[in-house]
C-alpha cells in the first residue's frame, strides 16, 4: 500500500504481523517498550498480538502442562489449550505462517530473515517445559526454526530476536544505509567503527579516517571487513563469491599481517 505525506512524497507502508502463542506474554515488554521494535510498533509498522494457552485451559487451575507418555523428566505443554489457541491466532490472521520456535529447528542466518520479511504474517508458537507434543508439530507448523545450538528455558527470547533482527530490515524503521552495511549483508562482517576521542591512552583512530577522501575510507573498510571475517569467520569467507577487487584487499590484508 502506498499513502501520500504532507509533503507528497510516496512512502512505503508495510505492515507485519506477528501472532505470538506464549504463556509468558509480559516477556515481550522488553521489545514493545523499547528502542526500534517499541518505535515500529508505535509507527504501526509491526503488529503484535498475544494468546495466551493458559487463557484456553478448561480445569480449575488453568495448568498449561502436561505428563510425557512413555515417562521421562520434565512435563509437555498440554495439548488442548495449545491447539486452541493456535486456532485462535489462525483464525485472526488467515493465510500466516505458523512457526514453532526450537533447539530442533532450522538455524536461522541473515539471509534467512531477508526471506522471512517477505511473508508479512507470522504466527510464533513458543514452547516451554520440555516442548510440545509432536502431533502439533506435524500438523499445525509450516516450519520450525532454532536461533542457534544452544537451548532456551522456552521460545520467547527466540521470537523476541527474529522479531527484532526483522523489524529493522522493514523500510522506515532504520537508517537504510547502515542495513545495506550490517554484517551478513554481504556476506562479510561489519568493518571496525570510531568515535571520539580520537585518542584513549595511546589507542589512536586510524589516520585515513581523517582524510575525508571517500573512496580511500571506503576501500580501507572493505579490507577491514575481509581481514576480520577472514580471521574470525574463515567459513564465511570460503562460501563468499569475492569480487576482483576484494580479492586483492583480502591478500594484501594478509600480507600485512604477515609482515607484523
Ligand atoms: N527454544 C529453546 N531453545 C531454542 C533455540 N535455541 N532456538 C529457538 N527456540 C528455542
């Protein structure tokens, strides 16, 4: 959709949403309230609505967990509530993408997420105890991510960082300059960044810094950018298709490193 400023000049809106199945919906103040997401949200840029298993519970206590079959430690989340509420969320929000969020799941990346934001429609199940009952799994979710090998007491904290490292790829929400220079977005870490002071006991900024000469501070950065991925991600650096000229930049960073 297209709407016309004061000013008439065209801007993009887009909207997502984000349907989120969580016990523990207070957990998402901390990015409803705060910095870019609270500023997306209050932009009506992102969209996020809550429901809660626990408000689907029909027993007295309104317990959300469930014995394994087979025995084991640990509980599941009760299956009736769980379903009910993803029901719910797809009822509200046709046509989403239903993702359950675990150790289990696909490793998201930043390419992954620039795919993500093209759906516009999520729908989030987080998991808590030992996770949910497979049937969910295999029938309810289009897909199942993880955000790295590493587990979680529950999905929450992973829902809060897709949402965040898509909100600021939305236009509007950021700077589209800095996203074109994230790390990843080239396959490349990000360059090292100064501020002042220009000196801290003896540290000094780079002197090419100073130069103002924009195409020298744009070279020395991209050999910054494959020195440091060279030397803490090689693996990035095998997959990346470097052009001529960073090709060149990789070497003599090398041979730099090399003469010290
Ligand atoms: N839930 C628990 N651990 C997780 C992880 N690593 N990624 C996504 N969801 C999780």
């Amino acid at each position: 959709m297209k709407k016309k400023t004061k000013n008439n000049q065209q801007c993009n809106i887009n909207l997502i949403w984000f349907y989120i199945i969580t016990i523990f919906p207070k957990m998402f103040d901390a990015i409803i309230h705060y910095g870019v997401t609270g500023r997306a949200i209050q932009k009506k840029i992102i969209n996020i609505q809550f429901f809660n298993p626990r408000d689907f519970s029909d027993n007295k206590y309104k317990s959300v967990d469930d014995r394994p079959y087979g025995g084991g430690p640990g509980m599941l989340m009760s299956v009736k509530p769980l379903y009910l509420s993803i029901k719910k969320a797809k009822s509200l929000l046709q046509d989403a993408m239903v993702v359950y969020l675990s150790p289990q799941g696909k490793k998201l990346h930043q390419k992954k997420i620039l795919e993500i934001i093209k759906k516009k429609k999520i729908i989030f199940i987080c998991g808590r105890y030992e996770g949910i009952d497979q049937r969910i799994i295999d029938y309810q979710v289009d897909e199942e991510w993880s955000i790295g090998d590493y587990v979680l007491t529950g999905g929450e904290l992973a829902a809060m960082v897709i949402i965040d490292s898509i909100s600021r790829l939305i236009p509007g929400v950021i700077n589209k300059k800095s996203v074109e220079e994230d790390s990843f977005s080239h396959n490349l870490l990000d360059y090292p960044h100064y501020t002042r002071p220009k000196i801290i006991k003896n540290m000094h900024v780079p002197k090419i810094l100073f130069s103002g000469d924009h195409e020298k501070i744009r070279i020395w950065r991209l050999k910054q950018a494959l020195g440091k991925t060279w030397e803490k991600r090689p693996d990035l650096i095998k997959n990346a298709n470097l052009k001529k000229e960073e090709k060149i930049l990789l070497n003599a960073f090398k041979k730099n490193k090399k003469e010290k």
